[in-house]
C-alpha cells in the first residue's frame, strides 16, 4: 500500500481543514474572561482590521515568531479575531496558535481566565501556548534554567488542582500541554525536557508529558535534523513510541516526495519505534476515515500489535474531535479489533485510563 502524501497528514499540527476544535469567542464568554484587571478579550472586531491582521500574518508564513503581531492587534480584534484569523490563514492550525496563548497569558495572568479563552483552538495549540508562558515561572535564573522545585510545585497546581484544567482538558493532556511548554523552555534540549517530564509521579503522565515535548521539538526542529536521520529523535531518546505518534505525519510527506512507501518504512524499524510507526499511521489518517475516503479497515494492517497500535492512534484522535464518528468508524471493524477502536473512542486521547504496556520502553 502506497500513502501518499496527500492522506499522510498530521492531523494534529498542519493539514487539518476545517473549524474542528477551533473556538471562535461569542458575546455569553465575554463576561467569562475578565479578570482582577478587567480584561476583557472578546472584541467584535472592525472588518477593515480583521482583514488587515489576516494579511499580515499571511506574509508571516512559516516564521514560527508571531507574537508581535498578536500582541499588536489583541486590542484591536480581540482573542476571538485572532485565533479566526489563524484558523483562517493556517489549516489545521496548532503551533501557530502558541504565541497566541502566550499573549493570552501575558495579558489575563491567569492560568484558568486563558484556558478558558483558548478552549480547544486550533488543536489545543492556543493552550499549549498558555502553559508555555505560565511556566516561564519556573525559570530559576536569567538564561533560563528551569528550577525544579518551583517546576515540581507548578506542575501539582496547573495539572492536579487548577479546577479549568480539569473540567476542560483533563491532567493526560494537562502534561502534554505541559511537555509543550517544557521542551520549549528547555530550548528544544530533548534530554533535559524529558528529565523535567520526569518530575510527574504517575508514568503515564510523565509518558504523556514527553508526548507533547516530542511534538513541540517535531514541528520546530524536524527540517533541521534531516541529516540526523529519517526518525531521529523517536529512535535515540526515551519513549520512542509516543515521538512517532508525530513524526510519521512530518515523515510521510518527505517519503512520498522521494517515492517510497511509508508503510514500507515502518515496516524496517523495530520495537517500539516500528510499532509507534503504526499508531502515527492511524492518527494521521483519522480525518481522513471521518471524511470516508479511505477506511480504517484498510489502513491499519500488519501484525496483531500493529493493528492496534494504528487504530488506537485513529480511535482516540476521532473520540476527541469527531466523537459522533466513532461507531460508524469502528463498525467497519470486526471482533477484537472493533472493541479495541470503540475504547480508544471512548478514551480519547491522553486518557489515564488507558493501559500504555504496549507502548512503554
């Protein structure tokens, strides 16, 4: 089977279409975000204003550094107009809504008033942004350096008791959001955000807090490691499964770039790394089983842990953004394998509940 690049997508960061998991701020939330300083984020923004944020960021392009711009026309357009503007320019925006959670953060400090601007706008991306900059109050000096005493305090507060976090996005995605801004506070040192994930006491909120550190390192770095290798950092650091959850999407459109078979790629790895290979598969195919144009059934093939590696990475990106989808999705399965897909639906993703054995090292 030959995927090509126009169905090997990550879903996740870059090549969604449509509104799925972006919030537009309507005039009920307004009243819900102001905060001690009365700041109040909802604009109804001027048409010629909306119009002239959306061509700057347009010239932007891929500059991963927009929040000049953001901070520029928060004012003037509101979060709202901000994060249409970015859903707009960027389909299936997700890292260029970071900066927008940190501008966010700046202007309401405080944790729950920007979770609850942000919602689950372009993928959570905006709330990855927010983490990114709360944590800056870990910094334990100028150049930086995370002290992990205040790390360790920051980390019990925003992910086990911030009562936002919880109604809103749960503590599994609580630490992705957080090996986010950790990787990204680390200066995209892989081994020191890794060692920071480790601070978590649960081991899979420390799995899914280097989840969301290999996404952040992926989408920033994957250009520049080329010569590191095909599926570098997922084959040298730890937990190789869950870096692939990403990488395959950003590897697939190379591979088909260079006519080879993604399929047949992952099929040359071993381990984890071969069977996280599998589950990026499904979740880069998730949007693309929801919209019918290929199905499940004949994505996720291979050997008995192949197969649910790949349908798990589907079923749990479909129960998260398209729950309405998972039984007509999972119906296509038989037996098992359907069980398996209707439980990652169910679950969703970053679930504590589900069992990660067959991920872990």
């Amino acid at each position: 089977m030959h995927l090509k690049s126009a169905i090997i997508v990550l879903l996740l960061l870059a090549a969604c279409s449509g509104n799925t998991g972006n919030v537009v701020l309507n005039t009920t939330q307004s009243a819900d975000i102001e905060t001690g300083e009365n700041v109040n984020l909802y604009v109804d923004p001027v048409p010629g204003k909306q119009l002239e944020f959306e061509k700057k960021l347009k010239l932007t392009g891929t500059n991963p550094d927009k929040r000049a711009l953001y901070e520029e026309y928060l004012d003037v357009i509101g979060a709202n107009g901000i994060l249409k503007g970015i859903d707009k320019i960027y389909s299936g925006c997700h890292s260029q809504a970071h900066d927008a959670g940190k501008v966010i953060y700046a202007k309401v400090k405080d944790i729950s008033s920007a979770l609850r601007i942000c919602g689950d706008a372009c993928y959570t991306g905006c709330m990855h942004g927010v983490l990114m900059e709360a944590f800056k109050g870990a910094q334990g000096d100028e150049e930086g350096h995370i002290d992990t005493e205040k790390l360790k305090s920051m980390l019990k507060d925003i992910c086990s008791k911030n009562e936002e976090m919880q109604e809103s996005y749960g503590p599994g995605e609580c630490a992705h959001g957080v090996g986010h801004a950790l990787m990204f506070l680390n200066g995209y040192n892989i081994r020191n955000a890794l060692n920071a994930c480790a601070d978590f006491d649960d081991k899979k909120m420390e799995y899914y807090c280097a989840d969301g550190g290999y996404m952040e390192y992926d989408v920033v770095r994957e250009a520049d490691d080329v010569d590191k290798g095909l599926w570098y950092p997922c084959d040298t650091f730890d937990y190789p499964a869950t870096c692939m959850r990403t990488k395959v999407g950003l590897v697939g459109k190379r591979l088909d770039k260079a006519g080879l078979d993604l399929v047949k790629e992952c099929e040359k790895l071993d381990g984890k790394v071969r069977l996280g290979c599998f589950h990026g598969i499904g979740t880069s195919h998730a949007k693309i089983f929801v919209l019918g144009k290929l199905h499940i059934k004949d994505v996720c093939i291979g050997t008995k842990n192949e197969e649910i590696a790949c349908i798990e990475g589907a079923g749990e990106f479909i129960g998260k953004y398209f729950p309405d989808s998972v039984l007509s999705i999972c119906s296509e399965l038989d037996g098992d394998l359907k069980e398996v897909c209707l439980t990652a639906g169910k679950h969703k993703l970053y679930s504590l509940e589900k069992d990660l054995t067959l991920y872990l090292n």
